[in-house]
C-alpha cells in the first residue's frame, strides 16, 4: 500500500495549474452535493451538479493514471 501511496504522488507532481482546479473543481461539487442536502436552488440543477462531480473526478483519475503509467515507462 505505501508503495501505491508513493507512485500516486510522485504522478500527482506532475499535474498542471488546470489539473488543480480541476481537482478543486470536482471536490466542491461533491461538497455541494453531500453538504446542501439538495435545497431547492440545487435540486432544480443537481444534474448539473452531478455532471461536473462526474466529469472532474473522471478527468482527474485519468490524468492521475497516465502519469502513473509514464513513471512505469
């Protein structure tokens, strides 16, 4: 497992400004998700919402594997 945790963040130093605040991106909307309880400003959008928690996550967890697979290279 520490094995793991040292590639996963010798792989997350090579992440760009965009990959950042793409990560920053995807965890406020899962906070939003998790911490509003779905009011009704949100639970009109919460597709919204549920699209960009998906997409950041997916983009984030893709440019975390590719650079694992260029340290294994």
């Amino acid at each position: 497992m520490r094995d793991f945790i040292e590639k996963a963040m010798n792989a997350s130093r090579q992440y760009t400004v965009l990959d950042f605040a793409v990560l920053k991106l995807c965890l406020m909307s899962i906070g939003v998700l998790f911490g509003l309880n779905y009011k009704k400003l949100f639970k009109r959008h919460i597709h919204v919402v549920w699209g960009v928690a998906i997409v950041s996550y997916l983009w984030t967890m893709g440019r975390l594997v590719c650079n694992i697979k260029k340290e294994y290279d």
